[in-house]
C-alpha cells in the first residue's frame, strides 16, 4: 500500500524533531536546546491503528533570515511541504504567536494542502487556554499537545487519520526495501552522490563539511527492487566530535550502517586512502554488512592508464579485506559510473542473501580437506565432519568437528578463501563457527 506523507514544519525550536521522534518511536532526529540543529528532510516511518504513513522532519523555518545556509533550509522546508499530504504546523504556545509564524501560515494557506495546527508545549489543562490566540493565523482549530510527555499525541494522530482518510492506494512501499547506508569522511560527496541518482536537490550540499547531520532516507525503484538510500552525517574521529550535536550525529550514522543492508564507503581521491576510511569499513565489516569502496573525485587527479590498478594495488595492500570487496572510481561532478556503482551494490546485496545447500558445501568441504588437511595441533589430530549454513546476511558456515578450539587462524582462513573461490561472496563478510561434533 502506498503511504501517504506527513511533513512538519513551522520555527526554529517549537519541538518539531521531539514529535517526530516520539511519533517513529525512536530518536531518529536530532534533539538539541541549540535551534536550528535539523538542517535536512529527516524521513521516517509511522504505524497507527494498522495504518502506515511517512513522517518529515524539517529544519526551522525563518523567513528573514539571509544567511545562505538558512536560506537552503528554508527551501528544504517548501520542498517538504510540497511532496508531503498533510502538514502538521507546529507552533510554540509559551511563547505564542511571532512574525515567522504569521509568514509561514501564509506560505502554507498558499499550498492549498491538508493543514493541521498543532500547538506544542501544552503540559496540562491549565494551560490549553494559550492556544486560542492561534485561531489568528487562519488555519482551523489548535491541537494541544505535549511533545515531550506524549499528552495529545494519540488525538492527534487519529486526527492525521481522520484527514488522511482514502489516502492509501495500492503500491509497494518502502517497508521491502533494501537498505543502502552512503557513508564516510565529510565533504566526501556522500549528499552529492544522492542527488545524483535522485536527480533532484533532496539533500543539501554546500562546501561546508559536515553540512549533513542526521542521516536522510529516500526510496527509489532500481532493476525490480526498491531501495532505501540513506544519506548520512560524515564521520570522523571521536577527538574531533567537539559538541553534543555532532556526536549525536556520528550515533547515528553507526545506527544507520547498523540498519543496513550494503555500505558504500565513500573515500577521496585528492585526499588520498586514510587510517579514517579504513576504520569506517573497518567498523561495516565488524556488523557483518555488505561493502563497496568507493574513491570519489577520481576526475581530480592527474593519471593514466596505469594510475587505477595502481590506487587498487596500494589500497588492498594497505587494508587486505579489501581483497574480496569491490572497488568503484567515480567521478560524480561528471556523473561517471553512479549508476555502475549503484548496480554493483544491489549485487553485492544479492550475495548477502545467497544460502548455499548442504550437500553442495560438504563436497567443498571433501575437497578442501583433501587439499589441505587441518594440522594436528597439541598433539591431538582434527576431524571436521561437515559444514552448513546457518545464516544470512552476513552468511554464516558452522564447522562441525571434534576440536573446534584448537583450529588454527591460518586454517579458518584457509577456508574462508576456498569458500570465497567456491561460491563468490564479492563485498561480504563471510563468518566462520568451529562447533562441537
């Protein structure tokens, strides 16, 4: 069923990022005392009384601001209200009615869109008397409600309910999707590449590192699947998240590599190949993710027709699991190989969910041990008695055998490289169980 949109908007600090979290359940968005912390379309998924809608998550909206970041964010928010099918206008009642507000009621009456006015910072019945003031700005009756406590969420959703009504149409939706976690150093081109394949100015880039803060889902429809790509927050070492916001943000870029199904891990070719890149893959393979590597701004440097297999060779010689993941050079300013990369990371997708029959891995297993015998260890010589496959995404072989702790480390790579010769597995961490038999 195709879900409708919910966006809402409405200042800097009225508690739009609190009721959005409370709504998905999660703290998906930042919260701060600072204002102006969302910077993005924040996306996340909603379920009431069986239905399901998406839920927005914007930036303040200040009207008369000319600074060019807030000027991008105030674009972020027309955009939301554009796409979305009801807008919940959020206003502060403690502080009541400002000029901002006044501007945009009149942006969204424009819009000709579902509007409910939801008053926030109503803690108690004593104080519900401070919404009749926003009658003033046209847009029907005040919700009060109490983002932080919960009081009045539950009538206000059944109030989006209400409005939403026949708003749910047969389409696949995004709850099939697979995951796509696009991550890295900042000022990489993570936004850039997004907008690339969406074709559409969804997330904002400026030259400014570490524009992006929280992590930003858009679903597109490639080769038959539905993909979620999530944008994310750069990375960087914990001794350079100086502030609350920033290391929030690194939460949840780890949160979203964590909900993922394929990693691309975005590296800078004028940059070079960093301790910083390798710690990030490093932390992708660790949750068993899938991985592509992929070295933007390749049109920067100067090279040849050696320069590529070079930059291969020193990268895998620098971090070996590179050995077994895909390596993409993509200019995305020249939009050169997005689409390729994209393509490579639904097929690396494909080989985390491969489950390898039983009898087929026991005749490797015949073959590597008749190649290469496991050695006698403590004087004690080592049986194992067959393997299968217990476990997908990431795939996980379990040995069976009469001394599982005695099996050397160079044996256990032994056969993850025969497993990887065998049966591919390109991009994904392959875990090995040595078992009692």
């Amino acid at each position: 069923m195709a879900r409708p949109t919910i966006a809402i908007l409405g200042r800097p600090n009225v508690g739009k990022s609190t009721l959005f979290n409370r709504l998905v359940g999660k703290r998906q968005a930042i919260v701060d005392e600072t204002a102006g912390v969302t910077r993005d379309r924040i996306y996340g998924a909603v379920e009431w009384s069986g239905q399901h809608f998406h839920l927005i998550d914007t930036g303040g909206y200040l009207a008369g601001s000319g600074d060019p970041l807030e000027v991008i964010v105030r674009q972020q928010a027309d955009l939301a209200g554009e796409e979305a099918n009801l807008i919940l206008f959020m206003v502060d009642s403690q502080t009541g009615i400002v000029p901002d507000d006044h501007t945009l009621a009149e942006r969204l009456r424009a819009l000709e869109k579902p509007v409910i006015l939801t008053a926030n910072k109503v803690d108690d019945e004593a104080h519900e008397s401070r919404t009749m003031e926003f009658y003033e700005l046209a847009l029907g009756e005040p919700m009060a409600i109490s983002a932080v406590s919960g009081r009045g969420v539950g009538d206000l959703l059944d109030a989006i309910l209400q409005r939403l009504a026949g708003s749910w149409t047969g389409e696949v939706g995004p709850a099939d999707a697979v995951g796509l976690a696009i991550v890295g150093v900042p000022n990489v081109g993570k936004s850039s590449f997004l907008n690339a394949i969406l074709k559409q100015e969804k997330a904002i880039v400026t030259p400014t590192p570490g524009t992006t803060r929280d992590s930003i889902d858009s679903y597109i429809r490639y080769q038959g699947y539905t993909l979620r790509l999530i944008d994310t927050a750069g990375l960087r070492r914990k001794a350079k998240v100086q502030d609350a916001i920033e290391y929030y943000s690194t939460v949840r870029t780890l949160r979203s590599i964590d909900e993922c199904h394929v990693a691309l891990v975005m590296v800078d070719a004028e940059r070079g190949f960093h301790a910083q890149d390798r710690q990030i893959m490093s932390h992708v393979m660790d949750t068993g993710k899938g991985m592509v590597a992929v070295v933007n701004k390749w049109d920067a440097l100067e090279k040849d027709s050696g320069s590529m297999g070079q930059w291969v060779k020193e990268m895998r010689d620098t971090f070996k699991p590179l050995e077994h993941m895909p390596l993409m050079f993509i200019s995305v300013h020249h939009n050169q190989r997005v689409w390729k990369t994209l393509q490579t990371a639904l097929a690396v997708y494909q080989q985390t969910t491969r489950q390898i029959a039983t009898p087929d891995l026991n005749t490797f297993l015949e073959e590597a041990i008749g190649y290469l015998p496991p050695p006698a260890m403590q004087g004690k010589r080592i049986r194992i008695k067959y393997v299968t496959q217990v476990h997908r995404e990431p795939p996980l072989f379990a040995f069976f055998c009469n001394h599982p702790r005695l099996i050397p480390v160079s044996y256990r790579r032994y056969l993850e490289n025969r497993l990887r010769d065998r049966y591919g597995f390109q991009g994904v961490p392959i875990k090995l169980s040595f078992r009692q038999k």
